[in-house]
C-alpha cells in the first residue's frame, strides 16, 4: 500500500499540486483531470457515509437508563448531552420522557434519573424537600413493577450554580450502580 492509499483508509484528503506545462501554466491533461475529479469523488464518497452515521436506536427491551426532564433547551440540552456522554451514553441508547410521560406509565428503563427540584413533588408525590430526596433511592410503580428512582439537578440549576455538580456526579455515580 502506498501512503497515499493509507490517508485514504484512514480517510484524509490528499492535496496534489497541478501540473505545469512547459510554459508555466497549468497542464490540460486529460488524465490528470480525470485524477482529480475520481479523488473528489472517492472524498465526497466517504464524507456522505460519516455524515450519514447514526446510533442504532434500542428497543424498549434494551433501555436501561430512563431521564424524566422537563424544558430541555439551549446550553441546559448541551450540558445535559454532556452529562450522557460522561456515562457513556447518548440520546438515542436512553429513554428520554418528561414528567408528565413518566406519570403516564411510559417509563420502559431499568434505573429512573429524575432531574429536577420539582420531580419528587410531581413524580414520586413526595412533599419532602429537594435536597432531601436527592442521594438517595425512592422507587416508582409502573404497572407491575417497582423501579428504582434516583433525583438529581436540573441542567438548567446546574448551569446556574455548578458548584452542584459534583453532587449531580454522585447521583449519577448511585443510579449507575442500580444497573
């Protein structure tokens, strides 16, 4: 294999420069257009099949994380994605609910993150304080089973005072040992 073939395994354009013609300006080969214009094909080629990847989506069966978040948006759904992928995990291997889905009985994950100071109010109808019912393991019925519920920060209170996440951490680090 020559190292030309190398960078294109390894997916990194080359750049070549142009001919010149005996009087200085650029050669009009026929083959070395020919060249240029299957080299742009080949990186077109391998940039439409990196764009075009995408996490294969789990079946209910397969969730194991679920998240009960409300109002996701702006640098709160950046530092949230954050958050997953400190777990090793990503929008599309959890089960993502609001509150309101979660009090449904649409939760399908084996271990529930509540994030939020109202969640316990809403979700586990609990009228202790935040600060309270976070660090600890409270547990949700759906249907027939029981789950287990971990409540933590908001990423919008975490944007706000991140002093709080080392806590969030700590939550994160109780509802993974739940798996």
């Amino acid at each position: 294999m020559s190292q030309a073939d190398y960078l294109n395994e390894m997916g990194i354009s080359t750049w070549v420069l142009r001919n010149k013609g005996e009087d200085g300006g650029e050669s009009n080969s026929v083959e070395a257009n020919q060249d240029g214009q299957q080299e742009m094909k080949q990186v077109d080629q391998q940039a439409t099949r990196a764009d075009s990847y995408q996490e294969p989506q789990l079946s209910n069966q397969e969730i194991v994380w679920t998240f009960v978040v409300d109002q996701l948006s702006g640098d709160a759904a950046l530092l949230f994605d954050k958050i997953l992928a400190s777990l090793m995990l990503s929008r599309n291997t959890i089960q993502l609910l609001s509150s309101a889905e979660a009090l449904a009985g649409k939760v399908t994950g084996q271990v529930v993150m509540a994030m939020g100071s109202q969640m316990g109010r809403q979700l586990l109808q609990m009228d202790d304080s935040f600060e309270e019912l976070r660090g600890a393991v409270h547990s949700l019925e759906q249907a027939e089973d029981e789950l287990p519920v971990v409540l933590t920060y908001h990423p919008e209170h975490l944007l706000k005072k991140p002093s709080d996440k080392a806590k969030t951490w700590q939550d994160l680090l109780l509802a993974r040992s739940l798996i």
